[in-house]
C-alpha cells in the first residue's frame, strides 16, 4: 500500500536517488549527490527551513515534494516554495503524484501557510497541467535568478 509521511534521516539515500533524476530531467540543474545531501540535511534537521514528504510502498521512497517556508509581507504570513516534486516512473500516472501533492497542501493548511509558489520548466507541458488540476495557476510575475558565488 502506498503513503505518505515526512521524510527522515534515515531516507537521505532515497532521496538524493529521487533528486538525481529529477535534476536530470531539469534544464537549469546538474545531479550532484554530495551538494544534494547537504540541501536535504539542511532542511531535515530544521523543520522552521520547510519539510520533505514522502511516497512510501512497503517501506520504499518512491517520490518525494518539499515545501520551504518564508515570509510574505504582501499576505502578513508563511508562504511556502513547493520544490522537488518527483515520483519514480513506474508509479507515474497513477494518482500518486495527487495523494503527494495534496498532502503537502493539507500541511501547509495546518500550519497557515497562505500561499505555495513553484517554478516549472517553461517547456513541460505535463508539469503544469498536473499544477493546474491541482489548483495551481500561472502568475504574472516572472521569476529571475542570480547565482551567488
């Protein structure tokens, strides 16, 4: 049977193996497991950085999606940035990707997160019409990045 839970130390492996082909299939990331590890432990030993859950069957990770708190000052709150949505191939299409999603939005709720903001890919298609059943819905902002060295 397939659930969700928060991620643990215990499944930094899984994780970094999720991250590792998700970034593959990313055009602006590169897979590097050691710089992973250390965003994952970032976030799993400081729950005030966001949480990571995960899809399990039988005890094995096969997706994952983080949510990484901030504030807005524009909606007085936590807001969230939805990242690392990823569910191994051979669940795909499924409903698990939904029961993923849905989780880590029921715990934005709980917590009063009042918005959840995430960056696709411009060109996948599959990506934003599964945000957008969800509830997602383009905005007008666009993002840009400046990498600091």
């Amino acid at each position: 049977m397939v659930h969700v839970e928060e991620a643990k130390c215990s499944d930094m492996e899984h994780l970094i193996d999720l991250l590792t082909l998700l970034f593959s299939q990313e055009a602006e990331f590169t897979p590097q497991r050691d710089i992973q590890r250390t965003g994952l432990q970032l976030i799993l030993e400081d729950s005030k950085v966001g949480s990571i859950f995960v899809l399990k069957e039988e005890g094995s990770v096969v997706g994952m999606v983080s949510l990484l708190w901030t504030i807005s000052t524009a909606l007085g709150g936590k807001v969230a940035f939805l990242e690392d949505m990823i569910i191994k191939p051979e669940y795909r299409g499924k409903g698990y990707g939904k029961q993923l999603v849905d989780y880590a939005i029921a715990h934005a709720k709980k917590v009063t997160c009042k918005r959840i903001t995430l960056l696709t890919d411009t060109d996948n298609d599959a990506a934003q019409h599964f945000y957008k059943r969800l509830g997602f819905h383009d905005s007008s902002m666009k993002p840009m990045r400046l990498l600091v060295k």
